[in-house]
C-alpha cells in the first residue's frame, strides 16, 4: 500500500471515530447494560479448580 493511500486511511478512520465516537458508545453502554448481556457474561456457580481437591485431602 502506497504511504499517501495509508495515510488517507488513517485520517479517515481518525475522522470517522470523532464524528461517531459519541454514538458509538451509547451503543456500547445501551449493550453492556442490557439484561441479555448480563445473563451471558454471568457465571451460575463458581467452580473450584480440581487440584484444591487433591491439595486439600477433600475426597479420600
């Protein structure tokens, strides 16, 4: 890719996220906030790694 097309690029994509970057997380928050993404990104019960079975003589 040719240096002036590259810089092109990046002044665009530089224009692009000042002109939207307001938008664009508004989006973000409203889907982090949202109680689909809540439900996804929960764990229903916390594990216990196996090796703390072992180390702690739990199950001889």
């Amino acid at each position: 890719m040719e240096p002036i097309t590259l810089c092109g690029a990046v002044i665009l994509a530089v224009g692009l996220w000042v002109e939207f970057e307001s938008i664009i997380m508004k989006v973000a928050r409203a889907i982090s906030n949202s109680n689909i993404m809540t439900a996804i990104m929960s764990t229903p019960t916390k594990q216990r790694p196996l090796y703390v079975k072992y180390m702690t003589g739990i199950g001889r």
